[in-house]
C-alpha cells in the first residue's frame, strides 16, 4: 500500500512539473510576443516622425550602419555588405 500511495504521488508530482513548465513556456510565447510588438509600434512610430519631419534619409543612415542582412538592408534600398552573417539580426553597436 505504501508503493501506491508513492508511486501516486509521484505521478502527481511529474504532472505538476509538466503543467509547471508548460506556463512557463506560455508565459515565455507572451513575453516574446510583447516585446516583438513594441519593436513594431517603437518602428512605426520612428517611421512616422521622421517622415513627418523630413528625416528619413537621417534615420537610413543611421540604419546603415546598424543592419548588416541582406534582407533587411534590401527594404530600406541599402547595398549589401561585404561580409554579412546571415544569423545576426543587427549590427553591434
């Protein structure tokens, strides 16, 4: 009897665990997913203003030096690099 009051309850404890980490993992998805959407309002609104105010070609300088992928420096007609890493979403600095 006492096994099966143990082996009980360690089912318990490992569905506890699996239910544990699974909102840890939910909660990780909101997290990125708020952040991800202030990037994109932070953009917008940078967007927005310099093209307001007559900077964007400031704000594409700036970014210039700032985005070293093909793909992302393609949107804002910028040349390629040289030497890009594909997996490095940004430039340091």
């Amino acid at each position: 009897m006492a096994s099966t009051k143990l082996e009980a309850l360690k089912k318990k404890h490992l569905e506890e665990a699996a239910r544990i980490r699974a909102l840890e993992a939910k909660e990780a998805i909101r997290q990125r997913k708020a952040e991800t959407r202030k990037k994109i309002l932070v953009g917008a609104y940078l967007l927005h203003k310099t093209q307001k105010e007559g900077n964007f070609d400031a704000l594409v300088a700036e970014l210039d030096k700032f985005l070293i992928r093909k793909n992302d420096r393609t949107l804002f007609n910028l040349t390629p690099l040289e030497t890009s890493d594909e997996n490095v979403p940004f430039a340091e600095g």
